[in-house]
C-alpha cells in the first residue's frame, strides 16, 4: 500500500519557480494517512456560475444586457489497485455561454443568439507501478475535446470536435504526496492522434468529413496540488511541456517552395512550426466561502506555435487546399485565459 502524509508547513508561493523543473522534495510530516488497498477514493465537485443584467429600450447610457453562465465538474478517483500499481484518473469538464442584447435596425434592444464562452472536456488515466524505487514506471491516457466546436467562419456549430488521444510512457517521481499537498512529475514517450471533422462545401446543411492527423515526442507533466493562504485556497496546478519529434502532416508544408507558401500568405518556415515544443500551463485557485458558494479562479497559459489538429491537405497540383485553416492553426504568440466566477459549488463526494 501507499501513504498520504498530511502537510508540513513552509513556504508556498516560491514553489512556482520550481514547477518546470520538478525540484521540490516532500516536506516531513508526523502522521501518515494509509490508502488500503484495492478502496476507491473519489472527489466530486460541480458548480454553476451565473451573471445577469437587463435594460430597458430606452435606458439612459447605452447599456446593454447580458446573462453570463458557466457550468464546471471537476472529479479524481484513485484505487491503490495492488501495492505495486497505483491508478489515478481525473475528468475536468465546463462549458458556459453569453448572452448579449443587441440594438436592431428598428433601435430596439433585442436578445441575440447566444455565443460560447467556456468550453472544456478533460480526461487523463495513470497507472503508475509503485516499485519501491526512487523512480515508478507509468503508463497514461488522456481524452480531450469540446461540446462545441464554434469555428466555422460561417457560424455552423459540431458537437464534440475536435477529439485529441494522448498515450504516453515514462518514468514518474512522486515528490510530495501529503493529505492537502502532492506533487507528481513525469517524464516519458508520447504519441497523440487527432481526429476532426470539417464541413464538405458552404451549404447550411453540409456533410462532413474527417481528417486524423498522429504526432510523437518528449513529454514533461508536472502535477500540483495544494492549500495556499492558510488553507483558505486550493490551488491546482498542471504544467505540461511537449517536443513534438515527428508530424504526419510535416512533408505536406516542407514540400511546398517559399515563394508558394509567400503566395498564400504563410511563413516559409511553417513546416518547423509543427514540431515547436509546446507548453501548456493551466491553475486553478478555488477557496469556499459558505458551504456552497465559492469563488473559482481559472489561469491557463499556452504556446502551441502551430495546432496539430488540422492537417495540411494537398490537391492534385501538389498545392495546399485548406490555406485558410492552416493559417488560423498558427499562433507565434502564447494565448491566455483567465476566468473569476463566483456561484454555486457542490461537493458531493
């Protein structure tokens, strides 16, 4: 069996110089929490947050309504399966929308149609092979994919698109794991698929079709959790950082001539784009402030220079067909989200 120890006390904040590099060493503890084996150990929240405002047509000031929701579920659930295999699986899902009033041509306030704002579908599977070791094997699985893939320029909407598979391999080191504090870091082989479907032609009831692109590499995975602010905050962090060594859409870019990929307005060197490593750094800070009301804050930080979700396609000239796409899969910058809600949360396990 393993063992949870409860949190020692020291500093917290400085921690997050140490993240990338997985340095923190476990801090001592006086009593430990034993997991039997083969006892499941779930943990189950789910909240919905909500914002709302309305004027009249003839409103003072130009204002204008909205009604803002979020829903979240977050949940873990563990099982020391034997004293050497540890299986560890979280599901993060949230999904919200906005709603805008809008002035029609009439000059009168109406409710327009109402655009996402959160979308997330979230599930990782570890089986970590509790050795003894300072080292544990692990293998893993991860699912992602939205309820609604808002982006077609014509405004036509796909549900659960597009759908992304991650099977890694490696070495893990569980630095901390405390009842209130743990840190896991990993660091193994990775191979993803992807797999998207697209709308045929610019009809409103277009058939669709599917295209699946698979790329490899290094993955570095650092896990974090603990109470921040005299226990008054759980903070949930998760920093991954992937070197994509191989994409099964790479020739389809290097095979075109600069002046060809100049001519569609892409950069010459879009082909190294898609082997760029990629970070991904997402926070989640939640405190309670009465039994079902809490404030959530959500940080998530991402550099994926090129999206290897959309596949680089060819017609029969040897010339690219989906150039639109492939420039709106570049981003050169990180991309940034933040979100603070207050609203209702319930934990049910």
């Amino acid at each position: 069996m393993t063992t949870l120890k409860r949190r020692g006390r020291g500093p917290i904040l400085p921690l997050l110089l140490l993240l990338a590099a997985g340095l923190v060493t476990p801090a001592h503890a006086d009593e430990k929490v034993v997991l039997k084996v083969g006892q499941w150990y779930p943990t189950a929240e789910t909240g919905l947050n909500l914002t709302q405002s309305s004027y009249s047509s003839n409103w003072n000031g130009g204002d204008k309504g909205s009604v803002v929701w979020t829903w979240i579920f977050n949940g873990t659930l563990k099982n020391q399966i034997s004293t050497k295999v540890n299986w560890d699986n979280q599901l993060k899902l949230a999904y919200g929308q906005t709603h805008q009033q809008v002035v029609n041509d009439e000059g009168r306030r109406v409710w327009a149609r109402p655009e996402k704002s959160t979308d997330l579908i979230d599930f990782e599977t570890i089986f970590r092979f509790t050795l003894g070791g300072w080292l544990d094997p692990y293998i893993s699985g991860r699912f992602q994919s939205l309820f609604e893939d808002a982006s077609d320029p014509l405004g036509r909407n796909l549900s659960f698109n597009p759908l992304k598979f991650t099977e890694s391999a490696g070495i893990a080191r569980q630095f901390i794991d405390e009842e209130d504090r743990t840190l896991l870091v990993r660091l193994g082989l990775a191979l993803r698929q992807s797999s998207r479907r697209l709308f045929v032609d610019e009809t409103p009831n277009s058939p669709t079709r599917t295209v699946t692109g698979n790329d490899g590499g290094l993955e570095w995975d650092t896990d974090y959790t603990t109470n921040i602010l005299q226990d008054r905050v759980t903070w949930t962090a998760q920093l991954i950082v992937y070197k994509p060594l191989f994409y099964s859409g790479h020739d389809a870019l290097a095979d075109q001539t600069a002046a060809q990929l100049r001519a569609v307005g892409l950069d010459p060197d879009i082909a190294g784009y898609t082997t760029t490593l990629d970070v991904d750094w997402e926070n989640i800070f939640t405190t309670q402030i009465t039994k079902i009301i809490s404030v959530n804050l959500y940080v998530r930080w991402i550099y994926d220079k090129y999206d290897n979700t959309v596949l680089p396609e060819v017609n029969a000239a040897g010339e690219l067909s989906n150039v639109d796409a492939i420039r709106d899969a570049v981003r050169k910058a990180g991309q940034f989200k933040q979100t603070l809600a207050l609203g209702i949360t319930y934990r049910f396990l």
